[in-house]
C-alpha cells in the first residue's frame, strides 16, 4: 500500500516531485536520528554497570545528543516545510489544471448530473489530500523506515528476538492489507455519499424560490436532513467496519512486545544475552512496533486519500472537446458567413436534429422557430461547439468548425443566452468580460447602446456596484441588457441571441428590442424567440419541426405557403387578441368556487 500510495502521489505531483522526494530522504534521516537516543542510552547503561563510565563519556554523549536533537529538527522541518508546501502548491495548480479541463469539456458533461462531482472533487477530495495527507507523507514513510531500523537492531541483539519481531511484523503487514482493502471500499462509499450531499445541498439552494413558493419547504428540508443522516452514518459506518481490525493490531502488538520480552529474559537468565543487550532489549521493546502503530493508525486516511485520487483522476480522464484546428478566419469569402449542412446531431441515444442544412449571409439576420423541443437551442449551441455533431458540417466562412481553433472559433460568435448568468463582481467587470483590453469609455458607451446606461447610474456605486451571484439583485430585463452590452463591447461579427427576450415585460421587451437592434447592425444573427412578433423582419425564417426543417423563408413568403408557420403565426395572433371578458370571467370565478 504504502509504495503504490508514494508512486500515486508522485505520479501526480508534476514539477514538485523532486520537492517531495527530498522531504523523503530527511523523513528517513529524521527516522534515523529519532531512534539513535535510545542506542545512546544503552551504550551509558553499560558503562555504568561495568564501572567504566567518565565524565569525558558523558560529556561526548551529552554533544552527540545535542547534535542529534538539533539535527531532527532541522531534518523534520525541512521534511514538513517540503511536503506541505508542495501539497498547497500541487493542489492550487491542480484546481487551475482541473478549471483549464473544465472549459474543453462539452456542455453536456454539465448538464447530466455532474455538477455536485465536480463540487466534491475541488471541495472536498483535493482539500482532503492537501490538508490531511500531503503533510503525512514524508512521516508515514520515516514510520516504515522506523519498523525495519529497530527489527534490525533486534537481530543484532539476538536473531530470536530479531525472527519474533519479523514474524509480528508479518503479521501486522498482512492483517494491515486487509484493512486496507475493508477501508478503501468503505472510503469510496464515504466519498461518494459526500458528493450526494453536494448534489443535495446546491439543489435545495438553487431551488430555494420553488420549494417556498410550493410549500415543500418540509418535503425538502427532509431529503436535505436524510442526506446528513446518511453521510453521518456511513462516516461511523467507516470507522466502525476499520476499528475492531485496530483493535486486532493492537492485541498483535501487545503479543509480540510481550514474546520478545519473555525470550530476552530467558536468553538473558541462560546467560545467552549479555545485560548490555538485554538492557538494549528493553528499551527498544517499549518502541518496536510502535512506527508500525502511527503507520496503520494514518492508513485510514490513506485508503481515503486513494478513494480521492480515483475521483479526481476519473474528472480529469472526461474526454475534452478536440481542439486540433490550425486554420484562421480573414475573410468571409463563400456564400454563406455560416451554414448549416446535413448536420444530424444526439442526446446520448436520442437524436434531436435531422439532417438539417441552411445558410446565414453577412449582415443578415436569421430566425429559428418551432415548438418547444423542435432543436432551436441545439442548433445555436452547436455553432459554438457546445458539443459536437454527430455527421454533417457546420462551416464559418466556407471553414469546418472543427478546423479552427476554439480560441478562434469563439472570438467570431456573441451569445446573449436564454439565462441570463451575471458573477457576483461590479457591473462594470460583467461588461468588461466582453473585451478585457476595453477602455473605461467603451464600456459605457457598450453600455448606453444596451439601453443600461439609465439604470446602472441610478444604483448607489454605479457602474461599480456590485450584484449578487447569478445578478440576483437585478431584474430578469436588467439582467439581459447588461448580457446585450457585453455582447457589444465584444464586437464578434456573428451573434447568437437565445430566447432573448420571451419572458421580458413589455417596458424592458421594448428596451432590449432597442439594445438588439444596436448589437445587430452590421452583424450576422441568428435568433431563436417564441414571441414571433420579434421576427417578422428577419432575412430568413427557418420554421422547425421535430429536429428537422420544415421550411424556410421571409414571414411574407411563408404566409402565402399556408404552412406549419402560417398555422403558428394564426394561433400567435389569435392568443395575442385573446381578451378577459365578463363571461370568461364568470368561468373563472366558478371553476375557483368549485375548488
């Protein structure tokens, strides 16, 4: 366990591996050192006894035990500056490493159960094995070191005694195996009931607005409290399963000090073992098996730390979005600045695009529409490589996609998404992520353009307010507009607006219609919208139809077909008449007196 353990953790340690094989060596020099007073004091026994004993002796064993202090010192705080420096380090880089993996990871990844994973990994797996174990490496190895050093010194005293303490030494290892092997199913167990606990936890806070608005604060409150029970129980479950094997190590140890004890006395008495030895004999019996104690005394935490190693190596093992293009975009010189071409696409087994093939000119503006499900968002998603498609092309420019560059590919498309998510940081940040290099004037005047302007310089700090996590302090409309300035300040020549503005009130629908109309000029848009008022003036109307398309054209043309979009823009108009009026309100009054 203990060679598997110190190859895994190098294996992981990078450019701080050297760091951490010095600490191993002072480890074992401070293992050395710490076993050398007892040798000091057997060799002053003898003396003593033997009458050979000077002041000139004392004095020397007085500065060798000096030297020996001060040097475990030095060696134990190098070894402990070593490993836990390296263990802070290693991990900081590895949650950069691991956020760097996170962002070429396809957005299905995120959106199939796995964010309270990715949750418990940074918060709980890594901060396990930085603060609990990296500063017990070095040590455990200096307690494996220990065992051998003082079993040696046993066979020196007398091989008996040497061949009883390798024997309990065996015997110690093997029932430490199974330990371990109890240990390590149960930490997966304990690891994982952490990651559910997670999940629960980010649930209920996420939720935390429809669980009161429904009532279901008990129901809720229960599941979160039965998650605390379980992880509760399976931590005891843990030591429960590892503590009765202690026990057992604990009763070989007591078996083993007392063998060596009896035979050094037997020896001692038939004159076989001299009293310098025999006096050696019980000092270092108190100690024997003592590293071997501290080492599977920490194997708990070694079996954990091997549980957290497996879910951190399985997060970054996630295939990465490939991102081996090479070609750049200079010009827009095909037909098309993007087209869609025979591109089917799947949810796992579920395919929810169908051969699907349409083209956007510059400066044009295409609409997507359909029901609920038809693959309008997929279809915007996909041009960014959200994930990849299964067969057919997406080309930018006359370029396949998957030839650029993601570092390129995204510097060409804007995106205001459907939820709106704004970081808990000034208003002015938020904009600013845009364009990092933006100038303090372009930011506002971004600003101004989102018709944001107004409103941001009613709040106390202005453009340097900060708003909640996700902008909770604002509303839905403020919210999309600050997401329009971004999209500005940006100034990508394709733009993708998802669901822009289907839920926006009339008052912030009219602004974010403004603020489009600013973002759109002069760019390529494609905009998905439920409202289908918002699209009569598109260039191009593409009409969805259970993944596939089911026709395409300007809303005139589509009209005088008298098809799927003429049934849609019916049934728009007629619910956009729909009025309340005495007899319906009638209705409505005896349908909530009968309930």
């Amino acid at each position: 366990m203990i060679l598997n353990m110190m190859t895994r953790i190098l294996k992981v340690s990078g450019k701080y591996k050297k760091q951490i094989q010095i600490a191993f060596i002072f480890s074992v020099l401070n293992a050395v050192l710490a076993k050398m007073p007892i040798l000091y004091a057997m060799i002053i026994i003898s003396k003593l006894y033997y009458g050979t004993m000077t002041s000139l002796h004392a004095i020397y064993v007085g500065i060798v035990m000096v030297i020996t202090i001060i040097l475990q010192m030095i060696f134990q705080h190098a070894s402990d500056r070593l490993q836990s420096g390296a263990g802070y380090l290693l991990f900081s880089d590895k949650r950069i490493e691991l956020g760097e993996h996170l962002k070429r990871l396809p957005m299905g990844y995120f959106t199939e159960g796995n964010i309270g994973k990715i949750s418990s990994v940074l918060s709980t797996d890594m901060l396990f094995i930085e603060e609990n174990v990296m500063a017990k490496i070095a040590n455990i190895l200096s307690y494996a070191f220990s065992a051998i050093i003082l079993v040696v010194f046993m066979f020196i005293m007398d091989w008996k005694l040497g061949i009883i303490a390798t024997i309990t030494s065996i015997i110690a290892i093997l029932i430490g195996q199974k330990m371990n092997k109890v240990s390590l199913k149960e930490a997966e167990v304990r690891q994982e009931q952490s990651e559910h606990l997670t999940e629960a936890v980010l649930s209920f806070v996420e939720g935390i607005s429809v669980i009161k608005s429904y009532n279901l604060l008990g129901n809720k409150s229960k599941e979160l409290s039965e998650n605390f029970r379980q992880s509760r129980d399976k931590n005891i479950q843990f030591e429960e399963m590892v503590t009765p094997w202690m026990r057992g190590l604990s009763w070989l140890y007591a078996i083993g000090i007392l063998g060596i004890l009896i035979s050094g006395l037997f020896l001692f008495i038939s004159d076989t073992l001299s009293l310098t030895y025999t006096m050696g004999m019980l000092l270092f019996v108190i100690e024997i098996f003592n590293p071997l104690k501290s080492l599977y005394a920490e194997s708990n935490n070694m079996t954990i730390m091997e549980s957290c190693l497996d879910r951190i190596e399985e997060l970054f093992a996630v295939e990465e979005l490939p991102d081996k293009g090479k070609k750049e975009i200079n010009t827009y010189e095909s037909e098309y600045v993007v087209e869609y071409k025979n591109v089917c696409f799947s949810y796992g087994k579920k395919e929810v695009l169908h051969d699907v093939s349409f083209g956007l000119k510059e400066n044009s503006m295409t609409a997507l529409v359909g029901k609920s499900g038809s693959g309008k968002s997929t279809i915007a998603n996909l041009l960014v490589r959200f994930w990849d498609i299964n067969s057919g092309t997406i080309y930018i420019g006359g370029i396949d996609i998957k030839e650029l560059p993601l570092s390129v590919l995204m510097n060409q498309i804007s995106m205001v998404f459907q939820n709106v998510y704004l970081f808990e940081d000034t208003i002015y940040n938020n904009i600013l992520m845009g364009r990092s290099d933006a100038t303090e004037q372009e930011v506002i005047e971004a600003a101004k353009k989102a018709r944001c302007y107004d409103f941001v310089m009613e709040l106390p700090n202005g453009f340097q307010t900060i708003i909640g996590e996700g902008g909770a302090s604002l509303s839905g409309g403020e919210k999309q507009r600050i997401s329009i300035a971004r999209c500005i300040l940006k100034d990508a020549p394709i733009v993708v607006l998802d669901e822009a503005s289907s839920f926006a009130d009339p008052e912030n629908e009219a602004l974010i219609q403004r603020a489009f109309s600013k973002l759109a000029a002069g760019r390529t848009v494609i905009m998905i919208a439920h409202r289908l008022s918002t699209v009569v003036g598109a260039d191009q109307i593409v009409v969805l139809n259970q993944g596939g398309v089911q026709e395409m054209g300007t809303h005139v043309e589509l009209l005088s077909r008298h098809g799927l979009y003429a049934k849609m823009w019916a049934e728009y108009e007629q619910a956009a008449s729909w009025k309340i009026t005495a007899a319906t309100a009638d209705v409505a009054a005896a349908k909530g007196g009968e309930a």
